[in-house]
C-alpha cells in the first residue's frame, strides 16, 4: 500500500463568489449573467483539500475574517478533515473573497480581495513549527505576505521538508528567496509576469521554464491549461501531454494539479508519473461547476485513471 503523505499548506482561505455570462460587461454597461455559484476558495484552501481528497492528511495554517465566512471556512475544513488548528479568526478584518466571471468557454477572470489572508505572519509558523516539521510536504501560494512565504521556504529548508510553491497570484518576486524550493509551479501567465518572457506556445515555455532553472531554481512546472504541463530540471525540460475532458469552469484546475501532484508525489511515485496523475486530475475539476465543490475524490480519480492510463 502507498505511504498515507502529511502535507501543510500555509495559505490563502477565500470565499469564491462565482458569475456565468456570456461575456464579460464593458465599462458603464450593466447584463445579465446565467448562473451564480458561492463556494469555498482560495488557492491555499482549494490546495489542501485536493490534497485530502487525494487521501493525504492535511493541516492548514491559515487565517480569515470575524464575519459569517470565517467561522463557516474553519467548518468546511473540518467537515473534509483537514486540521484546522492553526486557522484562527482576526478581528476587524473580513474574510479572503473572489469574484469569478466564467464565459461560456470555461474560462475566467477572478478578483481577489485578500482580507483576513493577509495578517498570516511569520510568527504565525513558528506558532505551528511542531505541526509542521511532522509533514513531508509544505505548500504555498501569492495570496498571503511574500514575507511569510520566503519565510515558510528557509523553514522548509532548514527542516529538511519538501516545499512547493505556486506563485498565483504573481507578484514581483525575490528570485534568490525562491532557490531552497523543491518545486515551483507556476501557470503560463505567472511565468510570463514573473521572467519577462512571453509564454504562448509550449516551445517557448520550454524555454521560460529552462531560464528560471539556470537562475537556480531546482525543479519548475508550468502548467499550461488544455495543453497539459512542462517539467524543467537541471536534466533537461520534458513536455507532459493533457488528457481530453469536457471543460465547463477552468477555475481552481491549477489549484488541483497541486495538491494532487504534492499527493502523488509525497506516496513515492516517480516525478512524471505524479505529473501526469496531476495533469488528469486537474483536467476532471474543469469538468464540474466552482473549484472545491469540482474535484474528485480518490476512488473516482482512480477510477477515471485506470481508463486513461
Ligand atoms: O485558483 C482559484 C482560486 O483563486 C479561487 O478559489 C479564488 O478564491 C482565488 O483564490
């Protein structure tokens, strides 16, 4: 049987609130959209249970707003099981939110209002270093302090854990805090704002991922939507073919390739076959309405798998 995998994300916890349209409104113009969706979000939450629906025990180090979203996030990470120990409420702040547009090609725009997210510090790792020096794996995302991130990856080094970051949303960013990471994984558009270069067909992101190892980044994924993803090691750069799935809502597919290819991962598979397990999995979430609510849980995953393979 598979090592069970202890993963941490130190992260974002939003509330998604999502419009289908045709199209998205023009300045000064009021539509009408078809369909509206409210759900739990937020790269880091959406990550974890990914994770736990993989099957890996997960522990969230979070933070969100003293308003009706926070005390009802902490639940939903309960009722997944996740640990929510180190998720607490601030005063005076609301919680992470994100208007999503989807168009009818499952494509989307999100907004997000960080909220509670932002008062995550890097005290706040100390306060959760026995819990997190018991994982194998930690992961972080761009909807909390860059401060903590850098932090949380010199803690990972230090202990000797596996970090994986997700830069999203992208920022301008200390390449030289980035170098102790096991993996960064970046979509096309966070690579692009993040190395300057233009990443528009797998070639160039070829070339995109192989400049961000030669700057001293280990291991790099680009995920790259319907067409699959880019592995990029100091060995060479490999492109990781999609599986063809009937997409409705993109939203939160980045999301799930990363807590599923931290659990894959994390139970001993060699790194591309946990990609391509990711790729599939991120894929199926496209094939459901919102983010969290959209991925499958193991024994569906596996079951869907075992047809691809
Ligand atoms: O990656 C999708 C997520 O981005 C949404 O859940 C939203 O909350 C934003 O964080």
């Amino acid at each position: 049987m598979a090592k069970r995998p202890r993963i941490a994300v130190v992260g974002s916890a939003n509330i998604d609130l999502t419009t289908f349209a045709d199209r998205f409104p023009k300045p000064g113009e009021t539509i009408f959209g078809q369909k509206f969706d409210l759900g739990f979000g937020g790269k880091g939450a959406n990550q974890a249970v990914a994770a736990r629906l993989c099957g890996a025990d997960v522990f969230m180090i979070a933070r969100v707003g003293s308003d009706l979203f926070g005390p009802a996030t902490i639940e939903n990470f309960r009722k997944l099981g996740i640990d929510p120990t180190y998720v607490k409420q601030v005063e005076g702040l609301s919680s992470g939110v994100a208007p999503i547009f989807v168009e009818p090609n499952g494509q989307n725009r999100i907004l997000v209002v960080k909220g509670a997210n932002d008062a995550i510090k890097p005290v706040d790792v100390d306060d959760a270093a026995e819990v997190l020096m018991s994982v194998d794996c930690i992961v972080l995302q761009f909807e909390i302090p860059l401060e903590t991130v850098y932090y949380t990856i010199s803690f990972a080094r230090k202990h000797g854990i596996r970090c994986i970051l997700n830069p999203a949303p992208a920022q301008p960013v200390d390449m030289a805090a980035l170098k102790d990471l096991d993996y960064f994984v970046p979509n096309e558009s966070e690579a692009e704002s993040i190395t300057g270069m233009a990443v528009k067909t797998i070639e160039a992101a070829k070339k995109c991922a192989a400049k961000l190892v030669e700057g001293g980044i280990r291991r790099v994924i680009i995920t790259l939507g319907a067409n699959g993803s880019l592995l990029a090691t100091r060995e060479g750069t490999e492109h990781v073919a999609p599986f063809s799935v009937e997409s409705i809502d993109s939203t939160g597919a980045g999301d799930a390739f990363i807590g599923s290819f931290a659990v894959f991962l994390g139970e001993g598979m060699p790194e591309k076959e946990a990609v391509r397990r990711a790729n599939l999995y991120a894929g199926l979430s496209t094939t459901g309405v919102g983010t969290q609510k959209s991925f499958y849980d193991r024994a569906r995953f596996d079951a869907e798998w075992s047809t691809r393979r």
